[in-house]
C-alpha cells in the first residue's frame, strides 16, 4: 500500500484511508486527519517516515497579517489571496532568487 498526501479543503481525501498526511497551503503545515468526516488535522512538525523537520507553520503570521490589513477572520470577508499559499509563495521566489534557496517538494511517502 503506497500512503497518499492530500491537500486540505483543494482534494477530498480527508475521509480516505490512504491518505495519511494532508497539507494545508494556506498555513504551510501538515498534520495527521482527523478522520470525523470534518477536515480537521493534527499539525505535525516532523515527517513520519525519515523524521525530517517539515517547513515551520505559517499560521501566527497569516493572523498577524489579517490584522495588518484591519481584517477580523471571526467576522470580516477575508481577501481571495489569503484562501491558499498566494499570501506567503511570493516570499520563496524572492528568497529563491536572492539566496539561492530552493523550497524542498512537498511530497511525503514511504516508498
């Protein structure tokens, strides 16, 4: 059996058992599903098979950017650019570029 990784709220997978890791592109991190028919997930900090550290979440700094912006994600409309990674991709490019950084794939699987 090969495991899967699904992207959260983009792929339905969140119910299939071969699925064993989702990523959410919106916060950069990855998690374990919780698998009661919601799209919850367990955040993880290491890559379950070689035990790698996975890309730090990005989650404090979506927040701290709906309120730069004067968004409240409780009650206001959030802005289209902040539903996926279009809010923080730009920042690789730009590190890409000046740094010679290259953002490792982020394909997860034991085979």
């Amino acid at each position: 059996m090969r495991a899967q990784l699904a992207k959260s709220e983009s792929e339905d997978g969140e119910d299939d058992p071969d699925v064993v890791v989702v990523y959410d592109a919106k916060f950069d991190e990855y998690g374990l599903p919780v698998r009661d028919g919601g799209t919850s997930m367990v955040v993880i900090g290491y890559c379950p098979w070689c035990g790698g550290r996975l890309p730090a979440s990005r989650r404090d700094a979506w927040f701290d950017a709906m309120e730069a912006i004067g968004v409240d994600p409780w009650e206001d409309e959030i802005p289209e650019e902040f539903h996926d990674d279009s809010w923080w991709a730009h920042d690789l490019v730009e590190d890409a570029t000046s740094n010679d950084f290259v953002e490792p794939d982020k394909v997860l699987s034991p085979v």
